[in-house]
C-alpha cells in the first residue's frame, strides 16, 4: 500500500518458509460452536472454519508485512497512475476444481454478484466501482469514479472468484451446505454439522508451484472438529483429539500443561511476541437503546471495569489494558494531539473539543487509580445524568430501573463479565448475562438485537475502506455491519475519509490517530485487554518452521512428522488420502 514490497519479482519463496516440506498426513484444528453455511460471503448462516482453503481471491496477502499483496489468481496487476482504474491479467494456469479455467467473466461475475448479494463490507466495496470490462480472454478492468480512495486496487485484489458456470445466483445470498466450486488447495470432501467438516488436498492443484504457495499447503487432509467451549477442546487436546492449541488463556499456559504428554516432550510448546495490530477488543454498548444513548452512562459503565483486579485473578497478570481501537501498533493515538492530528481535527470541526486534543484512553486507564475512586466518579456520572439511586437501585425520574443485558457467545467471558456485574451492583446497576448458541449470536449481531456484547474487531496495520464497515454513519442503518455500537458521527466518516484518501504513511498515521481519538471519546465501547503474545502447543507429530512471520501464524507452512518420517527426502506428489 506503501512503500516498496519486500519481496522483490522473481522470489523464490517466503523467508519463513521450509520449501521442502513433505506432503501428506492429517491436521485437525479446534472449532467452536456450529456451522450451517459453506457461504462465508454473506449475511445469513454461520460458515464452516477453513472456507479459505477451497476459495481463491486474484492476490493474497503476506503475513510478512502489514498489506502487500502477491499475485495468486491474478499473474499481474496495473494501476493507472491517478488509481482510477486496475487491470488485473490472470494467469493461464489458474484452474477451478472440476477443471475449468478461471477467466475474466467470472471475475465480473462475482463482482456483479458479491456487490448485489454480498455481506454489507463487500457491497461496500464493490459498488466503488463505477465500471468494469474484460479487456481480452486474460485481462479485466475495473474502473472508480476517482483516485481518491487508493486502497480500492488492493480490496479488488481480495476479491474472492467464484465459478460462474457454477454459482446459481438467484439462491446465493440464502445459506446452505451446498459446497461452492472453488479453485484452491482443497476442497471439501465431507462434514457433520456440529462435529466436524474435512477438506481434502487437490493433487493438481493449479497453484502449487507459486512462490507464495511453495513449502505450504502440506497436509493431505485438513479436519476441523467443532467443541462447545475452549474448556471442552483443550481436555480433548490433551488426549490427542487435535493437533494444536492456540492458548489464549496465561493462566493455564502457566499451570494447565503438567499432564504427561506435556511433560515427556510429546506435546511442545512455543511462545513469542507477536507485532500484530491487537485491535479493539472491548464491551460494545448498543447506542441505538436505551441507556446507551447517553454518554455519561456508557462512560459511567466503563469505570466500573476493574481491569487490575482481573488480570491477577484470572489472568496470572500477563494481559495488557487496551487503550486504543489500534492497539500494539503506530497507529495508535497516544499523548497529546500531534500538530498533524490537530489539523485533521479542525479540517472538520470547530473549535476543536479539547477532550479530543488531551492523552486518550479508558478513562480508568488514565489518572484515577483505585477501584473507590473510580466507582466514586461513576457514581458521580450517572447522578448528573438523572440515575438517582432508590432503595439500593438506580432509577430515572420515571422510576424505571438502570439495567442492561450483556450477550455472550463464549463461556470463557462469563467471568470477567460477572466481576463487572458485581462492581455495577455496588453503584446500583443490574447487569445480566445471556449465553446463546453460535447460531442465534450471529443472528441477534446481524440484527443489532442485543443490549451489550463483547467483541473483537480486528485491524490491519495498514487500515482502509473497512473502518467504513465498523463505524459509519451507513453501517449503523445497516443490519450484518460491524457498526454493533451503533455509531453515527459526522466527524467519524469524515475522519475515514482521509484514511482512505491518504496518499503517504504520515497521512494515514496522523488521520487513525485522530479517528482513535474520537471513537475513544464517546465511550461507544468500554477497552478490556489484550495478549501481546502467542502460545502455540502442539503434538510432536506437527512440524513447524523454526521462524515465524511477524504479523501471524501461517499454518499453511506446517507439516506432518510422520509424512517426513516416510518421506525423509522431502516434499513428493503423494495421492491425497
């Protein structure tokens, strides 16, 4: 996006890499919940885990560097210098499973269909595109109104490819288990709803000597069983019902891995600090009810957070407190304003607010310490906004109750949301806890039918078109967005805007900054906490590269021990079981 990508043409493969990594053998991966759909491409359903095996986009990303793409169905791309238009040239060899070239009608096939039918990011960024044609039997075109928006090549460039001659459009945006014709490494080869869907490595595929590709996709087979919480799958991981463990909890990385197979060297361990972007991870209030469309209420909630406490007691301290939407990342706002912070500022409004201008963050997390301080300013808070407290409760001046229901998918929460439900009783305030299944919290989240959640939204180190998706003033009307507090800012879209706009590094920094800024002031979502480091487990049987990229785990690039116990000599074109 900018500046020079770090693999230059012609290279060989990606540094982290084992080129000659043997093929063949079993990976199963934990999953969690359900499924219902083999669509991940739109709003309804809950889609299989692995869809990305079998479904190709014209480039793909690399896990080493913060948004560079490298061609994968697309030989080779063109941008005009004004970046009103793209040119994508396919390659010849890009091949569907049932053998059928990938040809430029299918691409403005899916474009069509994706920007009609699509999830509401994807309509987003298709309906950019103001034109498009295929140039020859190779070569497709896409066209923009104007260059503003300079991240628009690059989110063609993800645009997942679907088969034309396969895809029945009149049924697409209605889910089902109907597999769709993909031209991946895999494709799916069988699957029980609530237990377990498998995908099967394709012997030709047309990819595999790609440099991108080359020493991954290594496995024959790829099972990802389902379990109905993390306590579940990990005492199943410890039996050798899986693979591999992504230990999100510090606390049982610390104490939990002292069964036998941990102990004799059969299951291994990795740890290591990672340079992702962590995101905003953090309780969303819904701003389109009641008592969330007040200010003082949701800043009020914030305070009752004991963020201290729960990091000792369930955390063996080793979270940190997220104090930005872009936290572990430059892109963070931090300090007082930058100059070029407060000029974007004043571009769009005037006079500035001065909270705008001072050192973010929770304010829990910024200059009241002690867990009666802050529960005194919260109590202060919700007086001045009219919650008097009667007979041990807090009431408005109609008498009605303050009280609110936070929605949970993940049992793991449970815990840190009853401590804040405990902190919010000592200010008069009744927090419940609903769990539902995967199904029916995808569902509710579509439909913006909740009155809290907990959620994590994921950020690039090099944000664009979606932060749109996440906090405009449209995708808070627009049911399946991921605008869950319901934001409507002028001063937000307009602060998008010059993200997407920004023609330099400096620019984009200094535009996130100030949009951190502002999504940190109005208290949309009250920042828990996050995990600067990776804990990988894993079954000896798994074999792993040495290095690993800096922005994530590429498990394509494992392999199976037992394959290369067969194989010693390296990487051949086993059969796939």
């Amino acid at each position: 996006m900018h500046g020079p990508p770090a693999h230059g043409a012609g290279f060989p493969h990606y540094d982290h890499v084992r080129a000659d990594a043997p093929i063949g053998g079993t990976l199963t991966i934990p999953a969690y919940g359900s499924f219902d759909s083999f669509n991940p491409n739109i709003v309804l359903g809950v889609p299989a885990q692995g869809l990305g095996l079998v479904r190709e986009s014209l480039m793909a990303r690399s896990l080493d560097e913060p948004f560079t793409l490298y061609g994968l169905l697309a030989k080779s791309i063109d941008v005009a210098p004004d970046r009103t238009w793209v040119t994508f040239r396919l390659d010849e060899r890009a091949r569907f499973h049932d053998g059928s070239p990938v040809t430029p009608e299918d691409v403005l096939f899916s474009w069509r269909l994706l920007k009609d039918k699509g999830r509401p990011n994807l309509r987003l960024y298709y309906r950019a595109v103001v034109g498009a044609d295929a140039l020859d039997g190779r070569r497709v075109r896409f066209r923009f109104a104007d260059g503003e928006n300079r991240e628009l090549p690059l989110i063609l460039g993800l645009m997942p490819i679907l088969a034309a001659h396969a895809t029945d459009a009149d049924s697409f945006d209605r889910p089902g288990l109907a597999p769709l014709l993909g031209s991946g490494p895999y494709r799916i080869k069988s699957w029980e709803p609530g237990r377990e869907v498998r995908y099967r490595r394709v012997a030709d595929y047309w990819g595999a000597g790609l440099a991108i590709n080359r020493g991954r996709y290594n496995f024959d087979s790829i099972r990802f069983r389902y379990y109905r919480d993390q306590s579940v799958a990990f005492e199943d991981f410890k039996a050798g019902g899986h693979d591999f463990t992504l230990e999100g909890n510090p606390e049982r990385w610390a104490r939990g891995y002292d069964f036998p197979a941990a102990k004799d060297g059969r299951v291994r361990r990795l740890s290591f600090t990672h340079h992702r972007s962590a995101g905003m991870f953090g309780l969303a209030f819904n701003n389109r009810r009641a008592p969330f469309d007040a200010t003082p209420v949701r800043r009020a909630i914030a305070l009752a957070f004991d963020f201290d406490w729960i990091n000792r007691a369930y955390f063996d301290g080793a979270m940190t407190r997220t104090t930005s939407f872009f936290e572990n990342s430059k892109l963070a706002a931090s300090g007082p304003a930058s100059e070029a912070e407060r000029a974007l500022l004043a571009r769009h409004v005037s006079p500035v607010p001065e909270r705008l201008l001072a050192a973010p963050g929770p304010e829990a997390a910024n200059g009241i310490s002690s867990r009666r301080d802050r529960l005194l300013r919260a109590g202060r808070l919700l007086d001045e906004a009219g919650w008097r407290i009667v007979d041990g409760a807090r009431q408005d001046g109609d008498g009605q109750p303050l009280a609110f229901e936070v929605l949970l998918n993940d049992p793991a929460l449970k815990r840190v949301m009853l401590a804040l439900a405990a902190n919010l009783r000592r200010l008069g305030v009744t927090m419940r806890i609903r769990s539902v299944d995967s199904a029916s919290y995808q569902q509710r989240l579509s439909e913006f039918d909740f009155d809290a959640i907990v959620y994590f939204w994921g950020q690039s180190l090099s944000p664009g078109t979606e932060q749109y998706h996440y906090w405009s003033q449209a995708a808070a009307r627009t049911p399946g967005s991921r605008n869950y507090p319901g934001i409507e800012s002028p001063l937000v879209d307009a602060l998008i805007g010059e993200i997407v706009a920004a023609r330099d590094r400096a620019g984009l920094v200094a535009a996130t900054r100030a949009l951190d800024r502002v999504l940190l002031a109005g208290a949309y979502v009250l920042p828990l906490y996050h995990d600067r480091i990776d804990r990988l487990a894993y079954w000896r049987s798994v074999g792993v590269p040495d290095r690993q990229p800096p922005y994530g785990l590429d498990m394509p690039s494992w392999w199976s021990r037992d394959a290369e116990a067969r194989s010693p000599a390296g990487r051949e074109n086993r059969a796939p079981d």
